[in-house]
C-alpha cells in the first residue's frame, strides 16, 4: 500500500500539478487502492474525478467510468489527454469504424481509463468486447441516477449490475455529488456492495461546505424582476449560468437577455447543444440560460454566479446545479429567485413523475394489447392517447420505467441502441394483478414530496444556508461557520432601480440588485495585471490552435494567477506554480516563460 500511496503521490504532482488534496479525496483514495468497493459523496466541485483518476494511474488493468452525459465525457477526456494520461470515450457520437478501432485499442491495453455512456449496456456486443479486458477498477458516476428514491432516476443504469457480473465483479467505486441517506443505501442495495462475501463498502461523505460560495435568496414578484436581476448580475459577475425549470422558460428568458444570451435545453438539435457547449467552454464571459439538462460534469473552474430562475424540486438539484460556480477556489454568487407560483411547477413534474397505480395499470394494458403477437414500437404520447383518462406523456414515461424495473415489459434496442420498442414479458397478466409493490411507490411520492417541502423551507428566511445545507446532507465534518450568506452576512440589499434596458417592461417596481463581486480568496496578494492578460490571451490562442481543447485545460484562471504573481524565470520555478505538472511543463512549459519574460515588469 505504502509504494501505491508513493505512487498516487507522484502522479498528483506530476500529471495533475497539484501540491495536495482536496477535503475528503486522501481517505477515498487510500481505501480505493486498499482494493474496497467505495461510495464517494461530495458536492459539485469537491473533486470526486481525483478518486477515480489517481488510482487509474497507479492500479494495473483499465478503469472504466461510466458516465450519462457525452459533454461530461468529452471534457474528461480532453483534459486527460492535455494531461498526457491515455483516456478514450466510447458513446453514441462515434462512426461505425472509430467504434470497432476503440474497441480494438480497449482489448490491447491502450487506455487507462474508457469513459463510456449507460446507454452502452443495452448493447450485448459491448458487453461481450469488454468482458475479456482486465478491469481494475468500475467507476459509477452520478450514481444517484440508480436509485429510485435519487432525483435523477435513469433506467439504463439498472442494467449496470447485471453487466458486471460478466466482467468478473471488479471492484466498484460510485461517486455523486446529492446522495441522502436514504440514496445512499439505494445506490449499495442497487449495486450489490457489500454481498457475495464482499466487506461493506467504505463510505465517505464530505466537501460539502464551500464557503466561497455566497448562498442568497431572493423574494421577486414576477418575470420582470428575476429578468432585471440576473442582466445586472451578469454585467457585474463575469461567466454566469441561470437555471430554468422549463424549455419553454429557456427560450424566452434567453430572448429576453439578447443575443449573448446562449440557450440549452434536451429538446434541441445534438448540433445546437454541441454548438452551445462549445461557446460556453470557450467564450470568455459566458451566460447560458438552460434547464437541468446542462452542466453535469461540466469542469470550466471560473463561474461567477449561477442565478435560479424558477425554485428546482430538491435541494439534491439545487446544490449540484448551484455548486458548478466557483470551482476555482474564487467567490461566486448563487442566488435562488423565488416566488411561491413556481412551485406549482415542481408540483406537475412531482405528479408526472409518480403515476396513480391506476395510470400504470392503464399503461401495461396499452402495451399489453399492442405487443399481443410481437414487439411494437410506440410512444410515450401515442400511449397517453390510448387511455381513458388525459394522462401527460411524463407520467407514461414514468409508468413505463416502473413496469420494466418490475419485469412485466422490456425495451428492445435495434444495433444503434437508441430506437427502442415494447414487449411483454409472457406470460402476460391482466392489469389488476400486476406484481408492483403500491405501498413503495406511494413512499417514493411521500419522500419527493418531502423532498420539495425542503426545498421551499431552504427558501425561507432566519436559518443559516450553507448549515441547511451540510445538515440535509448529513456532512458532519464539515465547519458550520459561516459568514457567506444572506442570512448571517446581512446580504439583504436593498431595491435598487430598474435597469434602463428594462424599463419599458417594469418600469413600475424595482428589481432586487445583484450581488458585488467579492476579493478572490485564492489570491496570497498582487499579481502583475499585464503578465494576466498576455497569458489569459496567449492561452486563448493555444486553445484554438489545438481544436477544441477549452482554455481551462491550457491553465485554469488560478494558475494564470499565480503565474502573474511568481513571475517564475525558469523551469524549476515554473514546475512549483499551481496547477503546472510535468506534463503541461513539458507541453507548455517554454512558450509560458517566454511570454512571462516579454511582460514582466523591467
């Protein structure tokens, strides 16, 4: 262990530049190459990628991470690769021949780690082009997407456990930035820690206290002040992202903003997200308007502020959508815009989300005649329309989840695993005899309710944010001080006037003003400003030059920082700069102290 632990050591510094460890990676990490099943609980931001990463480097075999979104991916292994670390993606993007040339190169041991999507695990030739490769390590991220009682519930991951089974049992590490207690056993009961002889998997929850993140709540009367507040704060703050509950709200909130203004939701075209993704990644002072659907895993370090337009449905949502601010250590401004009517709109996806026992009944019976003779395919609305009562496509969607978890219907995927069609699992049985455990699915009703309940009392005035926090999550290791946020800072500011741009829309009342920046805590005192900007816009330049590496990957703002501040004439000195490894002294090492030597102070 000791020459392992030497090892990790090593490669923290000299691939990742880094002098230490974040709270809470040392002990995940240690128990993770001691070779236990791990359950890693730490917020957005918390470094949870370090307690797979590190131990890929140092472990043989390859580390497969499975991942839900494509943009997490790609970033991932972009910053790896910049990193000189061998990581590869396999999802739904790629060609027919790049797939099969991946897959080749997986068998041979070319990559340390594989990011591939749950969606892979439909596809049994996947399976079977994996199961003979060595896995040292199976990394589940976002895994509350496995667990019914967790806010993102994903099907495709049910299929996981079953998958590792044909690849030996390697060992298991999950990872989520919004596990509950109640998630938490989710996640080890869905997973099978701890059985077949295994010990208890080691789990560790910490990280949850981010004090540069100033936590406010604002009370807005209506469209026109929640539109007045996030244009001041984003003249103020710099890259920004605001939240919406609903496409619809995406679109018009973006409108509204301008033509800045970048618009992301799951209802686009791929080519737009991507498009959308990029700008974001790569524009200096970015403002994406988006629903839930963007962000996961999205590592650009510099956010200034993430605003919510409408209330999310948990604090779970709320805390890994606020917590994508401020990754680089500097304070960031995450304010909740709240007015009661938004919540009738969580109410509706909390309904769509846990059908009536009558709706799911109604849905098998659909599927059941349709699919009498063979598969069919059918949509969620073309289900909806089949039953007696007006039902919304989202609690079909719903029922159809249910059903299959119970194993009454399957999905059926064609060789691109994306088209799917239905069939019944034979026997069938008539709707009223449906093998479901009702009771469970109205506890899984009464908890996302409860779920919400919270999130409406977070809002609320006289209590601590950041300790409303720490205490819902059950982070007992975390310091409760506090002394950023509206609460216990007194950050309740007083209205200020409507922004010209906005007065022909609401002239008549004034819009709670936007938060000031803050001083950067990161920063241990004056860094030369004309050094900064040579380096930020020479890093611009080499970004491009490599395709579409974002900037951060280059050096994050932090680094630039501390460059700006050192000033550093050589390599040794450049090699102590935060953030600068072997890797990137090697890759970027020369151009850096030339462009720090022709703008340093004479």
């Amino acid at each position: 262990m000791s020459e392992a632990w030497e090892k990790a050591e090593r490669a923290l510094s000299d691939t990742f530049g880094f002098s230490g460890f974040l709270p809470g990676q040392e002990p995940a990490i240690r128990a993770i190459l001691e070779g236990h099943d791990a359950l890693v609980v730490m917020p957005t931001g918390g470094g949870k990628s370090m307690c797979y990463q590190l131990p890929a480097l140092v472990r043989d075999g390859l580390t497969v991470v499975v991942s839900p979104l494509i943009a997490l991916m790609k970033d991932q292994v972009d910053a790896l690769v910049a990193r000189g670390v061998r990581a590869t993606a396999i999802n739904s993007t790629l060609a027919e021949t790049e797939m099969a040339a991946r897959l080749a190169a997986m068998g041979r041991g070319d990559y340390r780690l594989v990011y591939i999507a749950p969606e892979r695990f439909r596809s049994e030739r996947f399976v079977r082009a994996l199961a003979p490769v060595r896995i040292g390590l199976f990394a589940l991220d976002e895994a509350h997407c496995i667990s019914q009682w967790g806010h993102d519930f994903r099907p495709d991951y049910l299929r996981i456990r079953e998958a590792l089974a044909s690849f030996g049992r390697p060992q298991i590490v999950a990872l989520t930035a919004t596990a509950t207690p109640d998630v938490r056993g989710d996640i080890t009961a869905q997973l099978g820690l701890g059985v077949d002889g295994r010990s208890p998997p080691r789990v560790f929850v910490s990280g949850f206290a981010r004090p540069n993140l100033v936590l406010g709540v604002r009370r807005v009367g209506g469209r026109e002040d929640k539109l007045a507040f996030i244009h001041a704060a984003a003249g103020k703050l710099g890259a920004g992202i605001v939240y919406c509950a609903t496409r619809k709200n995406v679109e018009r909130v973006a409108g509204e903003l301008g033509p800045e203004a970048i618009a992301y939701h799951g209802g686009m075209a791929d080519g737009d997200r991507k498009t959308a993704q990029e700008t974001f990644m790569k524009a200096a002072r970015p403002l994406v308007v988006a629903t839930n659907a963007f962000g996961m895993g999205i590592d650009r370090p510099d956010l200034r502020f993430v605003i919510h337009h409408d209330i999310p449905g948990s604090l779970e949502a709320y805390y890994q959508e606020a917590g994508r601010a401020g990754r680089d250590g500097a304070t960031a401004f995450c304010d909740l815009l709240f007015n009661y009517a938004d919540v009738r709109t969580q109410e509706f996806f909390l309904d769509g989300a846990n059908p009536s026992p009558d709706t799911i009944r109604g849905v098998y019976a659909v599927l059941a005649a349709k699919c009498a003779h063979a598969p069919a395919e059918l949509a969620a609305k073309d289900i909806a329309g089949r039953l007696p009562d007006k039902v919304n496509d989202m609690a079909v969607s719903t029922a159809i989840v249910v059903l299959e978890r119970a194993g009454v219907i399957r999905r059926t995927y064609g060789q691109d695993s994306r088209v799917a069609a239905f069939d019944v699992t034979r026997p069938a049985v008539m709707a009223k005899d449906l093998p479901l455990d009702f009771a469970a699915l109205l506890r899984k009703r009464r908890r996302d309710e409860q779920r919400l309940a919270r999130m409406v009392a977070y809002a609320g005035p006289g209590r601590c944010r950041h300790r409303f926090i720490l205490d819902y999550f059950g982070d007992t290791t975390s310091d409760p001080s506090c002394s950023s946020c509206d609460t216990c800072s007194g950050r309740s500011a007083p209205p200020r006037p409507v922004l010209p741009e906005f007065a022909r829309v609401s002239a008549p009342r004034a819009a709670p003003s936007a938060p000031e920046p803050a001083p950067d805590p990161e920063d241990e005192g004056p860094f030369d400003e004309r050094v900064f900007a040579a380096l930020k816009a020479w890093r611009q330049r080499t970004a491009s030059a490599h395709g579409r590496l974002p900037a951060y990957c280059v050096y994050t703002d932090r680094t630039l920082r501390d460059l700006a501040r050192r000033l550093p004439a050589d390599a040794a000195a450049l090699g102590r700069v935060h953030g600068v490894g072997p890797a990137k002294l090697a890759r970027f090492g020369a151009e850096t102290l030339d462009i720090v030597r022709a703008h340093r102070p004479a």
